[in-house]
C-alpha cells in the first residue's frame, strides 16, 4: 500500500472523534491481520531468538513472572514462555485492546492442536490481560522477575520509555532480567518497498510530527538513544546484537542534522536483541 495513501487515511481517522477513530482502525487492522498460522510462525522466530539468547547469557524464563508490553493481536508469546519453557504467568499489557473473544477461541485451538493440550476457548489463568493499560499505571512492575517486548519500544514515547526503564530498574529482582527487541527503522517500508528503511531520517521533528498519527508513531530513536537511557537508567548491557543495511538497501542522501552525526551503522541498526540486568 502507498505509504501516502495509508497515511492519509490515519489522519482522517485521528480526526474523528477518538472511540469512532479507534473502532474503525481496530476493525481495518482486524481485515489485514495474518491467519493463526502464519502470525503464529512470525512471532515463533522472535520467541525462539529469546529463548536461545537467554540460555546462552545463563537466564531461563523457567519458574518467572514475565511482563510482556504490547501484546497485539494473539497471545503467541505468553502461551510460548508457559506451555513450552515453563513460566509460572505472564501479564500482558496494551493500551489498546486487539484480544477478541472469536480470534482467542480459534488461536487456542491452533495451538492445542499443534502442542498436544487441552485449552479451552478463552485465555487460560496464567495469562493476564491488561487491555487499554499503561503498564506505567499498573503496581505489576513491583517484583519483577523478566520484563519482555517485541517490536513495541520504537512505538512508545522516549518520556514514557525512560519511566518505564526506570521503575523497571527500581523493582527487578537480583536474577531478572530484561529482554527487547527493537524495529527501529520506518514502519511505513514494510507496506510500501518504494520507501527506504530510514526514509523518516531526513525530516526534522517536528516535520515528522506532521507526517505521522497516533496509529502510527514513531520515536525513530537509533541505537545510540536506546544504550544511552539504558545506561543512565543503571542497567548492564548483558547481550546486544542487531542487523546493519545490505549493500544495495537505499539510504536516504539527506539525514537531518538531528541525526548526521551518527555513523551509517548507528543510524541503520535493526532487528536489534537486547539483554538488560542489574548488577
């Protein structure tokens, strides 16, 4: 889809009242969503990456109270980390609300079919759903044993993803740890390949501001951003891995002073994995 077209359509929704914006890009969102099966096998890759990279840094997700941030629209990962690596619960937090009852009925069937046990057609009790939840308004980061997001930090607010590391830091227990992966580059490539991964570098902020909605914000923090508050934050990088641009990828000419000064691996890291502890 033309990224123009697809955000024209987000800035006529931002200017519907909110409940009627928010249902009708639910209900598209709802359209263009992947079948079980290949949303599930989607989310298997990144799952799987966590699971490896945690056995490898001597973590295990075994016995832990996970918080997963962004839960999207199938619960994947909370029934990955309890069925299959043994969690004791996962709390699950959206500020939207994309669980439906008809989608969870079917994904449990998919699942059960596919790992041999028996669920019913809701959520199980070990998974806690917090739809429309700030997980900053939450007290569930008290006690925290591993905090996980999938794609989701490029789309918070740097205020908001300071805070949230913040408490983080205040409230993981000696042998936790937290996992990310972050997708930093520009969203609106991954429907319209005419655009380049970093095209959104070469605009100002507010030049951005004006171009992207509340459905489709970006922080487009780099790297560096994400080190630099993690460290301020009082955490160890105990693991860090990410994919730099091919030679080939289109990298726009103009970077916007904001950014210029970083190197072309700062500015084009994506697919980035990264464990935080405290020590």
């Amino acid at each position: 889809m033309n990224h123009r077209l697809k955000t024209l359509a987000f800035k006529i929704l931002e200017r519907l009242p909110r409940k009627v914006g928010d249902s009708l890009y639910h209900q598209f969102q709802n359209v263009v969503a992947k079948p079980v099966a290949l949303e599930y096998a989607s989310q298997l890759d990144t799952i799987n990456r966590f699971i490896q990279v945690a056995k490898d840094q001597g973590l295990t997700f075994e016995r832990k109270r996970i918080i997963e941030i962004g839960s999207g629209w199938l619960p994947v990962l909370p029934y990955e980390f309890l069925f299959n690596h043994r969690a004791q619960e996962v709390l699950t937090f959206d500020i939207s609300a994309h669980y439906q009852a008809r989608n969870i009925k079917a994904f449990n069937r998919f699942f059960s079919s596919r790992h041999k046990i028996l669920l019913g057609d809701v959520l199980p009790a070990s998974v806690r759903y917090f739809p429309h939840t700030n997980v900053l308004d939450n007290r569930s980061l008290r006690s925290l044993d591993v905090l996980v997001t999938r794609n989701v930090l490029e789309h918070v607010r740097p205020t908001d993803l300071l805070a949230i590391h913040q408490q983080a830091f205040s409230y993981l227990k000696k042998d936790g740890f937290i996992i990310h992966q972050i997708s930093p580059s520009d969203h609106r490539a991954y429907s319209d390949r005419n655009l380049s991964l970093w095209d959104f570098l070469q605009y100002s902020q507010s030049e951005w501001d004006r171009i992207q909605t509340r459905f489709d914000y970006h922080n487009r923090w780099r790297l560096p951003h994400y080190l630099e508050m993690f460290k301020n934050c009082g955490f160890t990088v105990r693991y860090l891995s990410y994919k730099t641009a091919r030679p080939g990828q289109k990298i726009p000419k103009k970077i916007h002073e904001d950014f210029a000064r970083l190197s072309e691996e700062d500015l084009t890291a994506g697919n980035i994995i990264v464990v935080l502890i405290k020590e």
